[in-house]
C-alpha cells in the first residue's frame, strides 16, 4: 500500500509531461495563431507593412488599447459575408451527406470482407490519399473541363456535350472524391468492431436484413457516423481549392471570401474577423454536440 | 441423480409426449466446411418438452448442428424438422425457435426491458401486450427491479437471464441454448442451472442445449447426445450413459474411468474370460458376448466401483495388488491412485462413510484393487 503511494509524485510528474506534450504543440501551433488572428481582426487596416494598425499603444506612462469591432459589424452589414457563410455550410453538409451515403455500403462491405482481404480493400480507399490533393483536384478538371474525357467519350458517342465545370455538381464531386477516405475509415473502425452474433441475435428473434440494419448496425455505428461527418464537414466549409479550381466565380463560399480579403482587397482586419466569426459558428455547434452526446455515453 | 431430483414432472410429461410424435427431427444432416466436414449424415429426434443436451469437445459439431437448428447455417445434405414444418430455406427470421448466444449478445444500446421487447416488436405484437409480456418474463427470471438498466450495467448472471428472457418471451417452439453457463463463476453456474431447470418446468419449452461440460450436461438433460468428429456417437438419458457407455471414447469423455485391455481365453454363453491383460490377472466378465477367441476387448470400471483393500479380497476375480501412490482427500470422497504391479496406474474412489477407514492404507502401502463383475462394462471398441 505504502509503496505505490511513494510513487505517485513521480507517477503524477509523468503523467503531467506526456498531457504537457499535446499541450504545448496545441498552445504554439493553434493558441498562439489564433491570438494574433483574433488581434488582426479587432484593429484597422492600415497602409502598412503588416497592412494593420497595433491594437495597443503606449505614449507618456498611458496604455491606449483600440479595439475595433467594425470588422465585425462590417460582417453583419454586409450580406455578402453571410450569405457566403450559409452557402458554405449547405454545401459542406450536403456534400458530407452524400459521402455518407457513398462511404457507408464502401465501410460496411470491407468490414463484412474475409478477414484477409480487408487490408486490401482499406489500402484501394486510402491510395488517392498518396497523391496531392492538388493532383486530385486537377485530375477532376480533365475529366470534367468542356474539352474532357467525359466530353470527349460523349462527343465520340455522338452526344452533346455536358457542361461540368464550375458548377455545384464539380465541387460536390471535388468534396466527395476528395474526402471519402475521412469517411470510411471510422465507418469501418466501428462497423468492424460491431460483433456478429448482434446481428444474428436480431435476426433469431424475428427481424430480417432490413429491420436488422436500422435497429441494431446503424445505431451501433453512431459514433462513428458522427467522426466520419465532423471529419468531413468542417474542412468542407472552410475549403477553398476545391471551389476555386472547380467551382463558378458567382459562388460563394467562405473559404473564397477570406481568401479574395488577405490576397485580393489586402484587408487583414476584415479577412480575420470572417476566420474567427467562421471558427465560432463551426465550434460552438459542435462543442455543444460533443456534450451532448457525450452526457449521453 | 440431481436432475431427476429438480425436473422430475418436466422430464415424466417429456418422455410422454415423446412416444407419439419426434418434435425436432433432424435426418441425414451433412454441413462441410470447406473440405472440413462439421456434422456428417447425422440423425436426430428431439422430444416435446424435453431437455436434450448436445455434448461434445470443441469441433465435435455440436455449435454447428445448433447453428443449423436457428437457421444461420445451411445443411449441404439432408432435413431438420421442426414440429412437422419442414424447415428447408426457412430464414433465421422466420423458424419457431429462438437461440440463447453463448455471448449473449444483449443489445448495448438498448436498456433490458427493451432487449426483451425486441422480438415481440419484430412480431408486431401490440404495445400493451407487450408491456404484458416483457413484465411477466421479467419477473420469472427475477429482473424486474432492471428493467431500465443497460446490459453493461449488469453482472454476468444478470445478463445471463436477460438473454434467457429475451429469448423465451417468444414463447419459441423450442429454447436453443449455447454453452448456456460457460460464461460464469462456477458457484454461480451451479445456482444457475437450477434456474434453468426451474424455468423449463414452468413453461415446458423443449430445450436443446450445446455444452462441453458433462457435468452441466448431467444435470440439465433429460437425454444427453454425445458428439465426436460430426458424429452422434451416443444418445442416452445421463445415468445410461454414464453406466452403460457404448465405447471407450463414452466411458472416457463422460466421468473418469479405468479402462482394463484384455483377449478373450474363454468364451462361454453364459461368461467371458480375459487373459494376458494390463491389470495383471484375468478378468471375469459376467455375461455372454458375440466376439471370438483371442479378440481384443475393454472393460471400463468408473472409479467408485471399485474396490480397495489391505487384504486379497475373497472373491479373488478381477483383483490385483499395487503400491498406493497418491491420495486425495476430499471431504465426503477419497481418490487413490495405484499403481499396479503391472504398471498400469488405477483411480479408486472410496465415499468416507466413516471418520476414518478401518483398514488405515496410507501412501505407499500395498493393497488390493478389486471390482464385482457387474462393475465392469465390456467394451468392443
């Protein structure tokens, strides 16, 4: 008894460095980020080298902070900025939606797989993942542009052409091809763990294939149903190469947005309020989810 | 002995009902496993009401003809019947049975109430009587106070009867059960079988049960059908199959044994005579037998039938002398271990009638194994 208790000291000491770990990679590469982010977004944009003003000074023994929520405000005036949040966020949902219809029967067909088989399969999902996602992207373009190989197939057919390019359905296909993988793979973690004789339990005490699949696999893999969809959704909504490379210029998503504010208007103010406004829209939610579900569990 | 003293009325109405009709009629059935032959051409007939224990070692087959019972597994040659239905291309979803999992496979995420509600929701059964319903085998199998728990919340015995109401509020043509108890303590097994036999009386379901432990197969069957190798090598009530087994492979799998060799020297209507055998004296069987001279036979001797003494016995048949080489001391039974002159090893087990044996054989004392012809069971095979 005494012995154990003598440890714990060290025991403690050791279990705090391997928490300070993640801590400390957190705090330099997400907190400290995110400070000067939300610094940049509560001053004014200046004709400057960083193009903003500093949200503090320091003149005769007075410490002035400016901090200036116009950027904030600016966001709210102008539809633009939320009409672009909401369109982000539809089109992240219904893209992961439609990934979770494709991912589900990919998931639940490796995990169902001969044993020796499954490393096979789950190595076919994750191999796009080898190549850039840049390549990827591109690689859609041929295939799609007005010129392409789906075109071409089509005109050689004799068929008119189908216009693909910079329309919803390219960026759709660019988010479900792009993160399928971030789909599957907890589908299948939690579906392959789903013991068999649950199903087969359903399946003595009268419910056939159908009944089975809502009411004992489908609620068994909730939780990863919820992984594979967070993984999914939120870089859907901040994305930005998918919709420029594939999507229409009349389309607005915020990740565009931001990105036409630093590099195009160079308001860095502006630009970083609409990060940290999109940060709280997608984190609050899910905060709120997890607790939820985790209350549950 | 015990499960005639807890399931006397059950196993009597049982064997009733079982000379007019075969309830479970299995024929001819063959299941291969790639190459691997599971159950091969076994036949079967389960009777109403009765408690029919499969017993047999791992890949003996008997999970196997279970499985083909609840459906999950397809005969490749061969019938199962059950109460005259054909159940050919019948799915799991649709036979009168329900199967109790040796896992149990309660539903996680469902509370207990709603684990035994299951099936009758499947059947469409209206709320109200299934309320009715799941109460009432709630309260047989004592879990009433549960009802809303999770079945992670649950003890292993708890669970245990969850699966066992789960699968009975059914009210299935018949209870299959796999390794009913293997997943509990053994002071808890020995409660539970009890239960178990309590609640078949009560509702006089048929129950088919796959163990590999005889003991649990003693107390529970009504008859008990002994597998090796796909096959059905016996069918008998546990008192008949543990005095009377068939084959060596019987008398060794069922209770511990002395098995004697021997060849015939005499062979008379009336008796057989053994000689040139491991015990070192000829053995005198007491009854007439269809072999020949010089044939090779067994005789099996459980144990608690035989006799150990400091002085030759006077009925000096089938008797031999030996050195005590180990003793156990149990309480209420004392096994001893001889070993002969011959050297073969013998397993006696004395019941400690008295405070202490008269006779005082000790470790390393010399003494006398004997047993009555009407001990032994001769053996061809």
């Amino acid at each position: 008894m005494s012995a154990p208790r003598r440890r714990a000291p060290l025991a403690r000491m050791g279990r705090a460095l391997v928490a300070l770990a993640p801590m400390a990679w957190l705090g330099v590469f997400f907190l400290i980020p995110f400070a000067v982010v939300l610094r940049v977004s509560l001053a004014e944009p200046a004709i400057a080298r960083p193009p903003f003003t500093d949200i503090w000074e320091w003149a005769d023994g007075v410490l002035t902070i400016i901090l200036n929520f116009g950027n904030y405000l600016f966001l709210i005036e102008d539809p633009l900025y939320y009409t672009a949040y909401l369109n982000s966020i539809w089109m992240a949902a219904s893209a992961t939606l439609i990934c979770l219809v494709i991912a589900y029967p990919m998931a639940l067909a490796i995990a169902r797989a001969a044993p020796r088989r499954r490393p096979m399969l789950l190595m076919l999902v994750v191999l796009p993942f080898w190549t850039s996602f840049l390549l990827r992207m591109y690689a859609l373009i041929g295939l799609m542009a007005p010129t392409g190989f789906v075109n071409t197939v089509l005109g050689a057919l004799g068929l008119e052409p189908i216009v693909m390019l910079q329309t919803d359905f390219a960026v759709y296909a660019g988010i479900v091809t792009g993160y399928m993988p971030l789909m599957v793979l907890p589908l299948y973690a939690t579906l392959e763990k789903l013991d068999d004789s649950l199903l087969e339990a359903a399946h003595d005490l009268g419910a056939g294939p159908t009944r089975a699949f809502l009411t004992v696999t489908l609620p068994l893999s909730a939780p990863g149903i919820a992984a594979g969809c967070l993984l999914v959704f939120i870089p859907a909504v901040g994305e930005y190469v998918i919709p420029a490379l594939l999507g229409g210029p009349d389309q607005l998503m915020i990740g565009k947005v931001l990105w036409t504010e630093f590099f195009n208007n160079r308001d860095w103010p502006v630009a970083s309020a609409v990060a940290i406004a999109m940060l709280a829209f997608l984190a609050l939610p899910i905060m709120f989810i997890r607790n939820a579900l985790g209350v549950k569990e | 002995m015990s499960q005639t003293a807890a399931a006397p009325a059950a196993a009597a109405a049982g064997r009733d009902r079982a000379d007019g009709r075969p309830f479970i009629r299995i024929s001819g059935v063959t299941k291969t496993f790639s190459g691997f032959v599971a159950v091969n051409d076994l036949t079967l007939e389960v009777r109403e009401g009765e408690i029919f224990c499969l017993l047999g070692g791992s890949g003996s087959g008997k999970s196997t003809l279970l499985r083909m019972l609840a459906g999950f597994e397809t005969p490749d040659r061969g019938r199962i019947e059950i109460d005259g239905q054909d159940m050919t291309g019948v799915p799991p979803w649709a036979r009168p049975v329900n199967m109790m999992f040796q896992s149990y496979a309660l539903f996680p995420h469902m509370s207990v109430a709603r684990n035994v509600e299951y099936g009758l929701r499947q059947d469409g059964v209206p709320r109200a009587e299934r309320a009715e319903r799941v109460a009432r085998m709630l309260e047989l199998v004592k879990l009433t106070p549960f009802a809303d728990r999770r079945p992670a919340q649950l003890s292993g015995g708890q669970r245990q009867r969850v699966a066992l109401a789960r699968a009975l509020v059914k009210r299935p043509k018949a209870l299959l059960l796999d390794e009913p108890l293997s997943a509990l303590d053994k002071k808890l097994r020995e409660e539970t079988q009890f239960e178990l036999l309590d609640i078949q009386e009560k509702l006089g379901t048929t129950f088919i049960v796959v163990t590999h432990d005889q003991e649990e197969a003693m107390t529970l069957g009504d008859r008990i059908g002994v597998m090796d190798a796909g096959e059905l090598i016996q069918v008998d009530a546990p008192r008949d199959l543990y005095e009377y087994p068939r084959n060596r492979f019987i008398a060794e799998f069922v209770g511990s044994v002395n098995i004697f060799e021997g060849r015939v020297v005499e062979d008379e209507a009336d008796h057989v005579l053994l000689g040139d055998t491991d015990l070192g004296a000829e053995i005198f069987i007491h009854h007439g037998l269809s072999c020949q001279m010089g044939q090779t036979l067994w005789v099996a001797v459980r144990p608690e039938k035989m006799r150990l003494t400091a002085a030759r016995p006077d009925d000096a048949r089938n008797a031999a002398q030996g050195v005590i080489e180990d003793i156990a001391y149990l309480g209420g039974l004392t096994h001893y271990r001889v070993r002969l002159d011959g050297g073969k090893t013998v397993r006696v087990t004395r019941a400690n009638v008295e405070r202490r044996h008269a006779d005082g054989l000790t470790w390393n004392d010399r003494a006398w194994i004997s047993w009555p012809p009407e001990a032994g069971v001769a053996l061809t095979s």
